[in-house]
C-alpha cells in the first residue's frame, strides 16, 4: 500500500463526493497509483451551513469555495475539486484552476412525477427550484407558473418534490448522471429552450501557483475542450460582473477548430431578456466571451443585472 502523496479537498454533498472520487480515480488511473495514496478531505463551506435561505441574499457563488480554498492556502490541502459553476470568476491570489475534466451533459433536466416536460405543466403549476436563473427563464417561458425557492442537495430536492411541494423541478442532468440517477430526469430540456449556467457539468481541479509536484500530476487529466469553452463562458460572466444575485447563461460549443458562443441575461422575473451569439477561432476562446458580454452591455445589460 502506497502513502498518501496529496489531500484532495471537497464538501461534503454526495454529488461532490462522487466528483471526488473520480478525481481521485482519473489520478490513480493516469499515474498508476493506489486508491490510498490520494486521501480525500471533506471540508464543510458556508454555502452548506445554510439551509434556510437563498444563497444570493448571502453571497453568493463563493460560498461553496471559500472554505475549500482557504485550506489550499494554508497547505492543508494539495488540491480542491469544485463544481466550476460554483467558483468566482476572479480567483485568490495565489490558486490556480489547472485542469478541467471532460464535461458532462450541460442540459438542465426537468423533473415530474406526474408531468411529461415544461409544456405539459398546467397554468398554476407549482415549480421549485433554488436558481435565480431558472427561475427568470422559466417566468420568461410560462409566466403563469408558480415559481417556488428549493434548497438543499439533490437529494433534498427530490424529496420534495414527492412529497408534494411542488409538481416539478429543475437539476443538472450532469450531477443527476454522475450520481447513477439518470432515471429521475423525466426530459433533458435543450439549450435552446433553457440555456444552461456558465461552466454547468465542468468540474474543476484547483491548486496553489508553484506547486509543481501537484501540478505534474493534476495537468494530465485536462480536457482541453472543455477546458476552451469554459474559459470564454467565464470571461462572459466576469465582464458582466455576473453573481448569484443576476440572471446570466452562457454556453461554449466547438466544432471543427470553430468556438461557437451563446449567451444571455434576464431581469429577474423573465421578463426583459438580452441575448447574444458569436464565432470564432478557438485560439480566441477568452475573447468570444468577452465581446459577447460587450455587445450585452451595450445594448443595456446592466439595466437587467444591476
């Protein structure tokens, strides 16, 4: 049995233990390493502590990070896995995103136990769901919805939903994927209907700059696709200074050496949207997001964002 060469910092949900655990085993795999040697450290962060409000009236995106890059600074930790849609476009001086894992399904998934997709939802429906941006989309698709706050892990939600707070709700088909409840999604609904949160389904492998020990072994699990079209969905949301508090899709695709880039913000009740598509050449990844999010502001984005 081999000892432990680095401590991989997560929470504690089991949807990030289970991103976890395939870092740890795309490391072992890739650098012929036993299990034991990657330990797994579960750090609880404030977005996690609060179960009794809505994250934007706290915070925000950070809290789910703070604590786990805290103790990468302070070398309690050698690396921290997050969800990248939970991670500040401006990172703390000293940390790093260094790889990207190949990405999962960005599609939001619609979820019913008696409903076959959005359309079907009678007028009145009750929807639960804890995104400011689902929310605003949903309100711009079907105003005469009923948009309820769900908090909590996946599986809280779905728990709730049986037990009847409401006729449906939206998740991540990437987490519901990667926690073998694939079964639970009654429609993966397209980008084009509802366009998914910057960085959905990326998971992300963070460090501290000069770590070259870490560095060497994190940099070979990088997906350079994804790694692309996050980079210019995040360039998007940090020109639009984008928070949990704002309303703001964007997704990255690439074909054929071709980055193509959609976008778009909304008041928070769905009912003024921008929108926005560009192309490019890969190499201009950064730059697609960032004039995306020009012509948004431009055209009076920060009306809707504040």
């Amino acid at each position: 049995m081999q000892e432990t060469q680095f401590r991989l910092g997560t929470r504690g949900s089991p949807l990030a233990r289970a991103q976890a655990h395939e870092v740890r085993d795309r490391l072992c795999k890739t650098h012929g390493l036993d299990e034991s040697a990657v330990e797994i450290i579960i750090i609880k962060t404030t977005g996690d502590a609060i179960t009794d409000k809505p994250l934007a009236d706290v915070g925000g995106k950070g809290l789910f990070t703070k604590e786990i890059e805290e103790a990468l600074l302070a070398k309690t930790i050698d690396l921290a896995v997050h969800s990248m849609k939970d991670v500040e476009t401006t990172l703390p001086e000293g940390l790093a995103i260094e790889a990207l894992l190949p990405r999962e399904d960005v599609r939001d998934a619609f979820i019913s136990l008696t409903f076959s997709d959005l359309n079907e939802l009678p007028s009145g429906a009750r929807v639960g769901t804890s995104s400011l941006r689902r929310r605003a989309q949903l309100k711009r698709a079907r105003p005469d919805i009923e948009v309820i706050d769900f908090r909590g892990n996946v599986g809280t939600r779905l728990e709730k939903l049986r037990s009847g707070l409401a006729d449906a709700t939206f998740l991540a088909c990437a987490g519901l994927n990667r926690l073998g409840l694939s079964d639970t999604i009654t429609a993966a609904i397209e980008p084009d209907v509802m366009l998914p949160a910057v960085a959905q389904g990326a998971i992300g492998l963070q460090i501290r700059q000069g770590d070259s020990k870490t560095k060497a072994l994190v940099s070979a699990l990088n997906d350079t696709t994804t790694s692309v079209c996050v980079a210019a969905e995040r360039a998007f949301l940090k020109v639009l200074d984008g928070s949990c508090r704002t309303p703001i899709a964007g997704l990255a695709t690439l074909q054929h050496g071709e980055l193509t880039f959609t976008g778009e913000t909304l008041s928070p009740d769905g009912q003024k949207h921008l929108g926005t598509k560009t192309s490019g050449p890969v190499a201009n990844a950064q730059e697609i997001g960032e004039h995306a999010a020009q012509d948004l502001l431009d055209r009076g984005a920060k009306a809707l964002i504040g």
